[in-house]
C-alpha cells in the first residue's frame, strides 16, 4: 500500500496499525470508559462454532452446506462469555442523523440502513471474545480481548493522540470534514461509529461519504475469480495521473464504477488526449507561431470572449459545491465543460485566419491570451487531481508558482499580458486502441506463458516432446475481414479473458495441493479460453491440438489427481 500510494502520488499523514501502543492504550481507556457508563455490560454469546478454526459464525455465514466457511468443516452449537456495548439507547439519534440530516452521502441510503437496521431493533453489540487471545486485553477482565469494532473504530481517533500522549492532533482536526468508506462497511460507520461517539459524548464527523466498488466489466473484483486489476501495470502504461482521473471522473458517490480497458481508454482519449491535451497543444503551438512564443501587449476585444470568460470565472464555485457534496465526478466534468468551450471558441474566432491578417494582430493576441488564461485556472483545480501532469502544463503556458493559486483560480487576467509560452511534450497523447490492445495482449501473453510453464511442470501435465510452453508464443496475423470496431470488441474480449487467466496464475496457492478442489477445473477453463481466443482472432502459433495436448491430457491430469488424492 505505501509503494502504491507514493506510485499513485496520494498523500496521507499517518501509517495506522492497529498493533501500534498508543492505539491499544487509546482502545483500552475507551472500553473501560463505556463500560463505566454502563453502556458495556458481561453476557453471552451464542452461534456456530468451529473447533479447528476457533471461530464463532453466525447462520449467514455458513456455507453452502452450513459449515464453516474457512475449512468447511462441520460445526456445533456454542456459547461464550462476552461483553456486549449497547445500541438501542442510540437508535432514535441515530435515525434523525440519517433521515433528517445531510450527516450521510448519498442521502438515499438512509433508507436502507433505517429500514434494515434501525426499524427491526438494533442488537446490542458483541465487543469482546474468550477462545482466543490476539487482540487487545480487557483492563478488567484478563480472560476478555476486545473484538473487532471498538478496536477497529478506534483508530479514526487514536491517530489524533485521543486518550493517548503520542500525538496531539485532535483539537486540531476532529470532528472530520468527511469521512469516507466504502459500501460494504457503510452500516458499522454510519451505526456503531455514531452510537461509540455518542456514548463517549464526543462530536460526529461531518459527513459520512459512502462510495462503491470499482469493478471489472461489471463484475466486483475478486482474486479468486481472477479478474483483479494491477494498478502497477496500469499506471506504468498510462502514467499515474490518467488513472486517477479515469477513477475519479467515471465513479459517482454511491454508485459501483466498472472498469473496463475499453472505458480507460475511451475516457483519456476523449477527455485528456482529444480534450485538454489538445486544447494546450494547439494554444502554445498558436502562441509559437504567430508570436514566436510571447504574446504582445496590446489588445482588442470581440464576440465569444465574454462567454469563455465568464464560463471560466465561475468555475471556481461550482467546482467547490461538488466537492462539499464529496460529487467528484461532477466536479470534474464541470471543469472539462470549461476545457470543451476553450476548445469551441477557438474554432468560434479562427485564430488561423486572424493570424494571416496584419491588422488582426490584438485580436489575435487576445484570443490566445483568453485561451492561456481559461488552461491556467482549468489546470489550477485539475492540479489535486493530476499532480504530476498540471505542472507541465504550468510550464507551457508561462504560469509561476503564485499564478496558479487556489484564490487565483476565481480571477481572470493573472497571467502577465506579455507572457511567454514554452512547447513541450504532449501532455496526454491519443492512444490508437487497436495498437494498444495488440500490445498488451503481447505482454499479458508473455505473463500467462510464464506462468503456464510453471503449472504444467510443477503437476508433470506437459508431454516430454515439448520441453517449453514458449514455443507457441504467437505473433500476430491481420484480422479476417473483420471492421474495426469488431476488430476492438474482439480484442477487448481478449483482454478481458487473458487478465482473468493472468491473475489466477499469480494468485492461486499452488503448494496448498489440499485445497485445489473444483477451482482447478475452472482455471483451465478460462487459460482454454484465454487461448481459443488467440486462435479465433487468427493469431499464429496455436490450435485446438496444441491447447488439448499442452493442457488437457487426461491421463496427466489424471496421474495429478492420484497423487494429491483430487
């Protein structure tokens, strides 16, 4: 996580661990503190129980065949002595903060949290265990550690130095602005979170912001299924800023955002290469040409310029309102609608019929000028989201350090009128998607073959005349008589398949023989696939024969399923 958040240029001010002591000093004054207050008393738990995994389950979480749901063993009836915190003296509070404030984001879910939760009764809380002994110790009660929520919850404030000398940061920064989680934890922190804070008689952050699941083509992510995503690889490829962008523009607050090569691809291309990369592009290239590279001072004002600048002007403000209501996708379409008229007033004045014009020299000037101006305070609000590109920017269109500032970003005229342009590099070029899916269907072919080679040797599944899975490495053939949008559909299709297949090579425990049960049978199913896709799009190298002797020989699978007693 920290090599990813420092690829991802995401910042954060602490590690938290929650092994770390001043976090388990912070937890074990709070739990002491609720217990004084009488809002945590001793009862008794009940639920299945799983001898060889120690573990309680409730009937929910039993598998298929109501057994345990990590060895899938039988379980038993069981008891144990716990604490409990108590959650119904919260339950109206709790009910108005989520109905008839704006304290959750977006407000719809309230109603599935009250309807679910709230309405039916909320159950006290079981907040300590006995049959086994990592976690935190109970001050009082030795036999006791304290169990998942009150530890958990904790550290959003231990962090601060609550109830702890180790930082000093809570007057400082608590209550929070907004506090962001994702939907499969929402009921804890919009329920259990508020209810802690209440008993403790300490102040609610502000808002609870509560955002979905990237998936994959629709799927939620899963290593299991294989269809997990490297945000290395991705970031490697097409630079960490355009990721982020493509996260933060497709994800409403909410709502599950599919990830899709396709959809990355369409969305630089059109937003950053076509849109903004374009826009900076043509208007330092202009600014080059017509006056070798700084701007005159003089003037001339005309038609179009009051709707670009008063577009720009009000940018600032409704780029604010989104992100108070934690919309960042709105707020970033509402700055590329400010990129697109930038883009459309320079096709509106023709600065290239200007430029061929003695006596059109000021008008021209200000149309750049204009077009300067709208990038500055355009890349100024896109800076927190592109980090790394906006600089660049700022060097192509002369900007310093001051003009580029947060209250800069509501004027208009803050660049000098003399001000001098550099060309660069292209700050996000159009990616051909054809070239690009070829491409990475040759690196994921290369990872897959790898991966492949170790498999079919580890299980002795490849026939002795074949000594290297490499030899059917394929190279790529023109289409048959396929368009170019079926083309891309079909390489999406590929890499859909060949990412799938990818991930479960590097994610399964191959070693852990005892565990392969009907998965085994799955992966191969998606490597075959994987590979008749190759041979449908007319790739050299394989056959069905060639897929069916390397992967499919009974008698070696077979002979496999022998020795490890499949």
């Amino acid at each position: 996580f920290k090599k990813l958040w420092e690829f991802k240029n995401i910042s954060y001010d602490r590690y938290i661990r929650t092994t770390d002591d001043y976090h388990i000093e912070t937890v074990q004054k709070i739990f002491k503190e609720l217990y004084d207050k009488g809002y945590i008393y001793k009862g008794e738990y009940k639920g299945k129980y799983c001898t060889p995994c120690e573990s309680f389950w409730t009937e929910s979480q039993l598998d298929e065949n109501g057994c345990c749901p990590e060895c899938h063993r039988e379980v038993t009836e069981a008891k144990e002595e716990a604490y409990f915190f108590k959650m119904s003296p919260f339950a109206d509070r709790i009910e108005k903060l989520l109905t008839e404030t704006d304290y959750l984001q977006p407000k719809t879910r309230a109603v599935e949290l009250v309807n679910n939760f709230i309405k039916p009764g909320l159950e006290d809380l079981c907040v300590s265990r006995t049959t086994f002994k990592w976690g935190i110790p109970v001050t009082f009660d030795d036999k006791h550690v304290v169990y998942v929520w009150i530890d958990a919850l904790s550290n959003y404030i231990s962090a601060l130095g609550f109830w702890n000398d180790k930082y000093n940061d809570y007057e400082n920064f608590w209550p929070a602005d907004v506090h962001m989680v994702a939907k499969d934890i929402m009921r804890f922190h919009a329920i259990i979170w508020p209810a802690m804070l209440m008993a403790l008689e300490q102040p609610l952050p502000k808002h609870l912001a509560v955002h979905g699941w990237i998936t994959f083509n629709g799927q939620k992510m899963s290593k299991s299924l294989g269809n997990v995503v490297d945000p290395f690889i991705l970031g490697e490829r097409y630079g960490a800023d355009a990721i982020r962008y493509h996260i933060l523009r497709e994800m409403a607050l909410g709502a599950d955002s599919s990830f899709s090569n396709e959809i990355m691809i369409n969305r630089i291309n059109s937003d950053l290469a076509n849109g903004l990369g374009n826009l900076v592009s043509r208007t330092v290239a202009m600014v080059t040409k017509y006056f070798g590279g700084t701007l005159p001072a003089e003037r001339e004002e005309g038609e179009f310029d009051s709707e670009l600048i008063d577009e720009a002007l009000a940018l600032r403000e409704k780029v604010n309102e989104f992100m108070d209501k934690t919309q960042i996708n709105n707020a970033l379409a509402e700055i590329f609608k400010v990129v697109s008229r930038a883009n459309k007033y320079i096709d509106e004045t023709a600065p290239w019929v200007l430029g061929k014009d003695e006596t059109k020299k000021a008008r021209l000037a200000s149309v750049l000028y204009n077009l300067l101006e709208a990038i500055r305070i355009a890349s100024t609000l896109l800076s927190n989201f592109m980090p790394s590109t906006m600089p660049k920017v700022w060097e192509q269109i002369g900007a310093k350090e001051s003009d580029i500032s947060y209250e800069n970003a509501g004027k208009f005229g803050v660049l000098p009128q003399d001000v001098t342009v550099k060309k660069g590099e292209i700050i996000f070029p159009r990616i051909d998607v054809v070239k690009e899916l070829k491409d990475v269907i040759t690196l994921g072919i290369a990872m897959v073959t790898e991966g492949s080679i170790g498999l079919v040797n580890r299980f002795n599944m490849i026939d002795e005349d074949h000594e290297s899975v490499k030899d059917y490495t394929p190279g790529f053939n023109t289409l048959s008589e396929a368009s170019h949008e079926e083309e891309k559909v079909l390489l999406f299709n590929v890499v859909y398949e060949l990412n799938i297949a990818r991930n479960l090579l590097k994610c399964r425990p191959w070693k852990q023989t005892q565990v392969m049960t009907k998965e085994l049978d799955f992966q191969y199913s998606l490597v075959k696939a994987f590979y008749l896709y190759m041979g449908f799009l007319g790739l050299q190298g394989f056959s069905d024969e060639s897929i069916y002797r390397l992967f499919f020989k009974k008698q070696r699978l077979n002979l496999w399923r022998q020795k490890t007693n499949y």
